[in-house]
C-alpha cells in the first residue's frame, strides 16, 4: 500500500514538471534551441568504416615521425629542471599564485 502512494507521489511529481501551458517566450525559445540540438540518431551510420591498406598507415607513420622529428628538433621542447629543487618549487607557487589572481580577477 505504501508503494502504490509513493508511486501516485512520484506521478504527480512528474506530471507538475512538464511544460506549462503559459510558459514566458524566452522558456519556449530555450526549450525549441535545447529540443533541435539534439542529433537525429537515425541519421548515424551503421558501416564500420576500417582502413586495413598498409601504403595508409605507413603514410600515418610517416606523419607522426615528421612531427616528432619537429617537436625533437625544437630546443624548448626539451624541459630542463632547475637544479636547485628550491627554485623550482618558488616558480611553480609564482606561477600558481600568477593563475590563481587571472581567475579571481585582479
């Protein structure tokens, strides 16, 4: 008996969240922006598109090699830790201090 109350509760709970029947223009405006942004889960392929050709992923390789021959050759991309464990423990607070007031807006 309890069961069937709470559940006549949570009815009645969901039946008063639905859209009302005067709703403002900006709620009717937000609900059809939120109801259109949605994707259509028809429109989602089925096929399973698997690119087994190895001239593909040798030319994928040959990308990222590129690029990490880019990264590699670039002398700030190598991080060097201070040699004082000190210093780079006051930058890391600077830096955290700096971040923290960017966020607070000071």
């Amino acid at each position: 008996m309890r069961s069937l109350v709470v559940l006549a509760g949570c009815m009645a709970v969901v039946g008063c969240a639905s859209t009302p029947t005067n709703a403002p223009d900006w709620y009717r405006q937000r609900a059809r922006t939120v109801e259109s942004s949605y994707p259509d889960l028809h429109s989602v392929p089925r096929t399973v598109n698997l690119t087994l050709d190895p001239s593909h992923w040798a030319e994928v390789q040959a990308d990222l090699a590129a690029a990490r021959a880019g990264v590699e050759a670039d002398p700030r991309s190598v991080w060097t830790p201070a040699d004082d464990p000190n210093v780079f423990l006051n930058e890391a607070r600077a830096e955290l201090e700096r971040t923290r007031l960017a966020h607070e807006g000071h």
